[in-house]
C-alpha cells in the first residue's frame, strides 16, 4: 500500500520488489532492483546503504555478502505463511507448488477485470 503522508508520496522504480502486504509512506524512495521484505520496519532517519539488506523491526542492516545473516533474520519473518499461507515444511522451504497454485487461483478472479 502506497500512502500520501504531509503531502508527500512515495516513488517505486518498476523494477523494485514490494512485499504485498508493505506499506510505503511518506518522502520514501526505492530504488532499481531493491526488496521490501515484509514484517520490516526502518526507524525514521535510518539510511539503509546502497546494496545493504535491512531485516526485522527494528531494522538491522546486513551487507550483500552476508547471505546467511540475512537468511537467518529472514526465516521467522515467515514470508510465505503471512504473504500466502503456506508454512515452512521440515526442510525449512515452503511448499512452491502450493504458492503457485495460490497464486494462479487469485490471478483467475481478477481474468475479467478491465482497466479504468
């Protein structure tokens, strides 16, 4: 959800990734190719570097390269049981079958929409 906030919007490249369930307020710019994860809260006058991964509430930043870090900040965030209902199986992966047939089934309802 994008919100006007003191007469200010946010701007999103098309290329950026947005958790569904985010919202975005106020003077907020991302950036080509950034990742808004949900469950994710910046403080107000945080700076999250160029590159860097901000995780958690409050945030905390990680390097790139800290791929394991940011998955182990990531991991009870649980992305695809709050995004899609779809919880983690033993091996800690989610089942993609089961998303993709979710995902499907709400694109169905929205075949007949049209744009205004």
């Amino acid at each position: 959800m994008l919100q006007l906030h003191r007469g200010k919007s946010p701007t999103i490249d098309p290329s950026a990734y947005v958790a569904p369930t985010a919202v975005i307020s106020g003077d907020v710019t991302i950036g080509s190719e950034s990742c808004v994860h949900v469950r994710t809260m910046v403080p107000e006058g945080a700076t999250v570097p160029i590159g860097w991964v901000a995780v958690g509430d409050p945030a905390e930043m990680f390097s790139p390269d800290r791929h394991e870090e940011i998955w182990a900040a990531l991991r009870p965030l649980n992305f695809p049981g709050l995004v899609y209902g779809v919880e983690r199986g033993p091996s800690g992966r989610a089942d993609m079958r089961e998303i993709t047939l979710r995902v499907t089934r709400s694109l169905l309802q929205h075949r007949n929409d049209r744009a205004l």
